[in-house]
C-alpha cells in the first residue's frame, strides 16, 4: 500500500490543477462557480479534444457568460463566437443553443443556483446524475465529469470516481474502486487524484513516467 500512495504521490505532483482549475474557475459550493462547472460539463461532454473543450470556456467565460443571465442573454452568434475563438468549432452551433437553453433551465428549475439541485438530491450520486442529465448536451458521462469535479466542494459525493479515473488507476496499478483510491490520499484531495487519473486514462500524463518518479522517491 506504501508503494501505491508514493504513486498517487508522483501523480499529484505532477499533475496539480483539476479540469475546472485548468479552465479558471476558482470551484466553490456558491452558484456562479457550480453554474461555470456545468458550462465546462457541457463542453467537455462531446466528442472533442478536452483541450479545445477547455480553452473554449475559457473564452465564454472571459466573454462574460460567467452566470445563467448573462448565457441566456448573450446572443446565439455571440456565443458561437466565443466557441470558435477556443477553436470548438465543429459542434459550436449545436452548442450554442444547448447552452442557451442550458440557462433557461437553470433558472427555470433551479433559480440559477445548482446548490437547489444538491440538496433536492441530498447528497445522493445516482440522484444527482439523474437531474443533471436533464440539461441539454449532458448524458451519463456528462454527468460523471460534472460529479468528478464537484466532489472537492461536495464532500458528500466523495469519493466519486467514474470508469474514466478508474481506467487510469489501473493503468497505474492502483485499486480501480473509489474507496480503495480514497485511502492513498488526504480527502481534500480525492477530486484532484481522479482528475489526474482520467489524464492518465486519457494519455494525458505518461504512466510510466509517473511509476518512475514514484520509484525514484
């Protein structure tokens, strides 16, 4: 088990932002920043390079489309456009309006505010992917990514690690359930572990390298 922290060690050192970090947003249990996490659910939810996925919420969000008002107020062309100059081009129209409609809901059944949708769930994952599922361009790995990163402010989703996180801790030869991952680190940073991993998983982050550094300790 020693081995396998200095692993998680290695990885963590190596890789220190979660995806939500990597686009921005300073990730608190407040609306604005559950609602960017959704946005970047969304983006991250089609088939494209997360990297272009990344920089394009990066742009929305320096557009200002940082809360459902301002998404749903901004101009479909508008929104596009801030898509392109991320370079997410191929599904930027379609993804325009979903994020439009994306806001509408938001403020419809949630009043803008996701913490609503925390706490109808109570706390419970299979609840809350349900509801998230409900948004538009969110599915089941939708879901998981948004449950992923939300569980560094949700401490009652932890520890929540989808087929992607647990695809990487096996190619690192770590435990592939969450609760085996759990006891390699601290719980404040479970979130950051399975984010790492899914770069791993992804071939993001070399697994050998980390196995190597980890040995080298």
């Amino acid at each position: 088990m020693a081995e396998k922290r200095e692993v998680a060690r290695a990885l963590l050192d190596r890789q220190r932002q979660t995806y939500a970090e990597e686009a921005g947003i300073r990730l608190a249990d407040r609306p604005g920043p559950l609602y960017q996490l959704l946005v970047l659910t969304t983006l991250l939810s089609t088939r494209i390079r997360a990297g272009v996925a990344l920089a394009a919420a990066r742009e929305l969000f320096a557009a200002g489309y940082r809360t459902p008002p301002a998404m749903e107020a901004a101009s479909w062309q508008d929104r596009v456009d801030a898509l392109g100059r991320g370079h997410y081009r191929r599904y930027d129209e379609r993804t325009a309006t979903m994020l439009g409609t994306g806001a509408r809901l938001c403020l419809d059944r949630w009043r803008g505010d996701l913490r609503r949708l925390h706490r109808e769930a109570n706390g419970d994952p299979s609840v809350l992917r349900r509801l998230l599922i409900e948004f538009p361009g969110i599915g089941p790995t939708g879901a998981d990514i948004f449950l992923r990163e939300v569980q560094t402010v949700w401490p009652d989703v932890r520890p929540y690690a989808d087929r992607r996180t647990l695809a990487g801790a096996e190619r690192l030869g770590l435990p592939a359930n969450p609760r085996g991952l759990s006891g390699l680190v601290g719980e404040g940073d479970f979130g950051r572990l399975a984010s790492a991993l899914v770069r791993v998983a992804l071939g993001q982050e070399n697994a050998g390298e980390v196995s190597r550094m980890a040995a080298a300790r």
